[in-house]
C-alpha cells in the first residue's frame, strides 16, 4: 500500500517543484536547435577514464542537413548541481534562481529532447504537468463535492429530490463524455486569457463526472440512515444536519477516497485530451496535451520518438494512481467484512 | 429521455458568439447574419431551428453551406461503421476469452490477462492510437489516416473492400484495446459469481458436460449486469471514438464536431452532439430489447 502512495506522492513532489528541478525556462526557446534528440549522459571519456559525475556533449547540427545532431567531442560538460539559471517561483511563492541541475553553457542538456523551437522538452514537461494534474486534481474536487452534496441530498431526502438527482445522474452516465465537453466547451467563449481557460477546462471537465460519485454516495447514504443509532439519535431529537454529520457522513469518505483516486487520471486524460483537440490551454504555455498536440504532425510522428515522452509519464501517473485506488479499495473490504 | 435530451442539447442562447472575420464589413455581416435569420430573436430562432428538424435539414452549416443533416448522414455512418465494428469485435473477444478465464480462474491465462488489463486500463486511448499510429507508419503494415486510399475509385469491388477495412484496421484495434479491459473484467467477474452458485454445483454434480455447463447453463446467469453494461459502453465507445475519428483522420462525426466547435458553426455542432445521442440512445434500446430477450424476469414486470 505504502509504496504506490509514497511513489505518487514523490512524482507529484517532482511536479510541484518544477521550477527547481527543470534547468531551463519552459518557454525559452533555442531557435536554432529544433528537435535535438535527448541529450546522452556519459560516464566513460574518450580516453577510457570512468567518471563518477556523468557529463555531456554539446549536440551541435551536423553541416548541410536538417533537424541532424551531432555530439561534438571537442569538450566534455560535467553536470553540475545547484546552479544559478532563470529565475522561477517555488510553489508561486519564492523566487529563487537555483536549479537542481544543469550545464555550463553554450552547451544545453535536454533531457527528453527538445521540441520544434527548441524549448527543452523535460522542462516543459514537468511545467506542463502543473497543468494537467492541477486541472485533473481541481476538477476531481469539484466533481466530489457535487456528487457528495446531490448524493446527500438525495438519500437522505429521498422521494422528489431523489427521483430527479437520479435521472439527471442516469443521463449524465450514459452521455458520451467527450461529446458533452466538447458541446459545452462549444458553447464558451474560444479565445480568453489562460487563466480563465483552466478555469473553464476545470469547471467543465468537474462538473461532467458528478454522477458516479453521487450515485454510490446515495446508496450508503441510503443503508447509512437506517442504522439502529441514527434511528436512536433522531429518537433522541437530534437535527438532520448532525446526524448527517455525526453519523451518515464518515461512512462515505472511503468510497470518496476511492472514488478520487480513480478520478484524477480520468480528469487529467479529460484534459489531456481537450488540450490535444486544440480546445485547452495554447502554446506557449505547456500541458501535457498541448505537448502530445506535436504528434499531430506527420514528420513529428514519424521522426522524433522522444515526443512521445510526455505520454510516457502520463502513463505512469495513471498507473500509480491506479495502484492506489487498488490498494484502498482491498484495504476498505477488509475492513468491512 | 429523449424529449429531456433535446430539451437540454437544442440551441438556446449560443449564437451570439460566432466570431467573423474582421475585414469583411460590418454591412455583409449584418446581410449575412439577417439571411441566416441570426438577428431575429433566440425564440423565433429556436422555433425555426426545430422546423427545419422536422423537415429533416436540422439547421444549416455556415461553413459547408448546406443543410446540416447532409453533413452528419454521412459522417455518422461513418461513425456508425467505426464503433460497430468495435462493439462487435471486443464483445467477440471478451466474452469467450472471459468465460474462459473464469472457468480456469487463478491460473496462468488468468494472472498474465489481468495483468495486462491493469496496465491497458491506465493507458489512455490518446496514447494507444499515437502509438499504434507510430508502429503502423514505421512499419508499413497498414494505412495510417483517412478512410480509402488515393485511387480508390478506379479500385475493382473487392480491392475496394478491403481497403477499406485496412484503412478500418488502426481506428477499430485502438478502440478494442482501449475498451476490452474493462469488459473482459466484468464478463469475468460476472462469470466467476455464477459459477460458484448452487445451481451450477449441482449441475455440475449431475455429469453435465462442461462447455453446455458454462455455456447453457452460467452464461445466460450472467448474461444481465452485461447487457446492462453494454448500454453503458456505447457512450464510452463513442467519446473513444471521437478521438480516435480525430487522431487517425477518420471522416466521423468527431472531426467534423471539432471543427465545427472551432469555427463556431453552432447548428453543426448541436446536429453532431444529437446524433451522436441518437446514435447511444439507440445503443440503449438494443440493450433494453436485449435484456427483455434475454431475463425471464424483466420480462414478467
């Protein structure tokens, strides 16, 4: 159990402090090295002598070719750690100019390759991140507080409220997904600020997905409130907002805690996939989607694999999250059985 | 439902939105827009729009510049013949290799499918298709993109066929893969239960023969939560499908819904929203005709 938390708590740690750990500017561009390929780290010189600092070579274009990289062997760059390079925000509060690592230049490592302008891909990766997992994290929030709220409602009122939460979650259900994103997002404004996107993707993508969680809130709810003690409490004169509180609510919070983990990867795939529509966040500002946008173009698919990198660590992040909603979901029946 | 469906899908208050090219003069927008009928108010646009459903044009597209329903007819075939071949095939697979699994559950088989569909699970079909795109362009093995290849007019009937169904071949495995997972799950799952009731202890006590035990006798059992859950996969399927339309350049209704949603022609973009319902609320009734076919019980309320 610890494990898959613990992992997924370190990629997010990765996400988060972006800025420390990626050695460039998401946006800076290198005009004249579009699509290097992922920058090898050596360990062996050319005279044969073992290195315990790995270190670089300058990928420079080979003569009369284009988007060819060379490694030039002229001179060998060791890695450093805890280097001054562009100035950044840690979690949006101190600015601070330290990077976990770089190179001296004019040499550039590029971790994961770089992209048509030459931006670093790794960079923009672990930027992009903040993106498409604070979207799928926000959206996952909005989209529980709605289930939980109409769910309540709905078990524990009962009759009208219920019939109605239930036909409107059915619909919700059986929608195609992306065609409803795609309707309401049709529907918005096409050219606002960034801000104001995210926004929107989060608001749009959260409030589809209300109805599961609403649906399975509403069944404990339903077997919650005819427990012996919430009869004995409510015989005792107590409102229905304690015994929401007191009594049926605790009862949710593990298919909450379920629910959340197997939603975040579905909400970031939601907005990876608006994002690679063309419907999310525009260049120059990284998500995961706009990343994997690239791919769109036949050359870029054909020629640069390492484009396909921020799909790889969308898989991960999916895969870990997965475990996760795994493990709580065996840890929960072995309690309730 | 369905009234509800369209209540909630129809044009309302959207059309205010369609963005113009700025040099072309505010007089031709004004004339373009009054030809269109856009300056009336949104009740008489809304009764007109609902008209012209009757007539069976659903509106019309600014930017082809004819009736909607021309457009989506042939793009929701398209769509149609996509999710259809996919539906069909996964249910192939799924339901015999999860019987087949369930009735060998814990072994080899067993472990190594479920293993897979934990990972399958959690790759996206956005990568599943970039990637299968990638194999299919380095290796040549099938067309990648678009749904007949150049010169498919001056192909013989059955070169046509089967470029079509090469050209079929990359959007339908994406699709598979990325539904069979969950599928595959839930027939086991399903199957797994039936097969440690009572009754089929009991058959199999009496000397049934196996494949009429589990084919005759636990299928059928079985049959209820999956038929429920195939109404439930259509929409599924379809989302899928929009992407995977996109991403290997098929003419389906998604590319054509994507855009219409960037170049804001709004009546195109609620004509492929409806019929994309219409396409999963047919998915539904199949599985409500299904179901009645296929419980005794259903059938008795």
């Amino acid at each position: 159990m610890w494990a898959a938390v613990i992992f997924l708590a370190l990629l997010h740690a990765v996400i988060v402090f972006a800025g420390f750990i990626a050695p460039y500017d998401p946006v800076g561009q290198n005009r004249d090295l579009p699509f290097v390929p992922p920058t090898r780290l050596h360990f062996i010189d050319a005279q044969g002598f073992f290195h315990i600092r790995p270190f670089i070579y300058q990928s420079t274009a080979r003569p009369q070719s284009l988007y060819e990289y060379e490694e030039s062997g002229v001179r060998a760059y060791p890695i450093q750690l805890f280097v001054r390079g562009p100035e950044y925000k840690i979690a949006g509060l101190f600015s601070s100019r330290i990077h976990l690592f770089s190179v001296e230049g004019p040499a550039q490592i590029f971790l994961a390759g770089s992209d048509n302008y030459g931006r670093d891909q790794f960079s923009r990766i672990l930027y992009g991140g903040r993106i498409s997992l604070g979207a799928g994290l926000l959206a996952t929030a909005i989209s529980l507080a709605l289930g939980l709220l109409l769910g309540t409602f709905s078990g524990f009122y009962g009759r009208w409220v219920d019939e109605s939460v239930m036909r409107t979650a059915e619909l919700f259900l059986v929608l195609p997904w992306l065609y409803l994103l795609l309707a309401v997002r049709a529907f918005l404004p096409l050219h606002i600020s960034p801000i104001q996107t995210f926004c929107l993707l989060v608001v749009v993508i959260g409030s589809v997905g209300w109805a599961r969680p609403a649906r399975l809130v509403r069944g404990i709810v339903l077997t919650a409130k005819t427990r012996k003690y919430v009869v004995a409490s409510r015989g005792f004169g107590a409102s229905d907002q304690h015994i929401l509180r007191r009594h049926v609510l605790p009862h949710t919070y593990g298919v909450l805690l379920t629910q959340a983990a197997l939603l975040v990867p579905q909400y970031v795939i939601a907005e990876v996939t608006l994002s690679f529509l063309g419907l999310g966040l525009s260049e120059p500002l990284p998500s995961w989607g706009n990343l994997l946008a690239n791919l769109q173009q036949y050359n870029v698919l054909v020629s640069y694999w390492w484009m396909f990198a921020p799909a790889l660590v969308l898989v991960v992040f999916s895969l870990g999250y997965l475990a996760v909603a795994d493990r709580i979901l065996k840890q929960l029946q072995s309690i309730t059985v | 439902m369905l009234c509800f469906l369209f209540a909630d899908l129809a044009p309302g208050s959207f059309f205010d939105e369609i963005t113009l090219n700025p040099q072309i003069s505010p007089e031709t927008v004004a004339a373009l827009r009054s030809h269109y009928g856009l300056d009336q108010p949104t009740p008489v646009r809304y009764v007109r729009w609902v008209t012209s459903v009757f007539k069976g044009e659903w509106g019309y597209s600014f930017a082809y510049n004819r009736s909607v329903s021309s457009l989506l007819t042939v793009r929701a075939g398209n769509t149609l013949l996509l999710t259809g071949m996919a539906t069909l095939l996964v249910w192939l697979i799924a339901v015999p290799l999860g019987i087949w699994i369930a009735d060998h559950s814990d072994g080899w088989v067993d472990r190594l499918c479920m293993r897979t569909t934990s990972v399958l699970l959690s790759v996206p079909e956005l990568v599943v298709a970039l990637g299968l795109l990638y194999l299919v362009v380095r290796t040549h093995v099938l067309p990648a993109g678009g749904m007949v290849s150049l010169g498919f007019d001056q192909l013989g009937r059955w070169s046509k066929l089967s470029d079509s169904m090469m050209h079929l071949m990359v959007p339908v495995i994406t699709l598979v893969l990325s539904s069979l997972p969950i599928l595959l799950r839930h027939v086991r799952a399903s199957m797994v239960e039936v097969l440690n009731t009572p009754f089929i202890h009991a058959a199999r006590g009496h000397g049934v023969a196996r494949a009429r035990l589990l084919f005759y006798y636990a299928l059928p059992a079985a049959a209820n939560p999956l038929i429920s859950l195939f109404g439930f996969s259509v929409g599924g399927l379809l989302s899928g499908s929009l992407l995977v339309e996109v991403v290997t350049g098929w003419p389906g209704l998604g590319p054509l819904l994507l855009e219409a949603t960037m170049s804001r022609d709004l009546y195109v973009v609620v004509g492929a929203v409806m019929s994309s319902t219409l396409l999963m609320i047919v998915g539904n009734l199949l599985a409500d005709v299904m179901l009645v076919a296929a419980d005794p019980r259903v059938r008795m309320q």
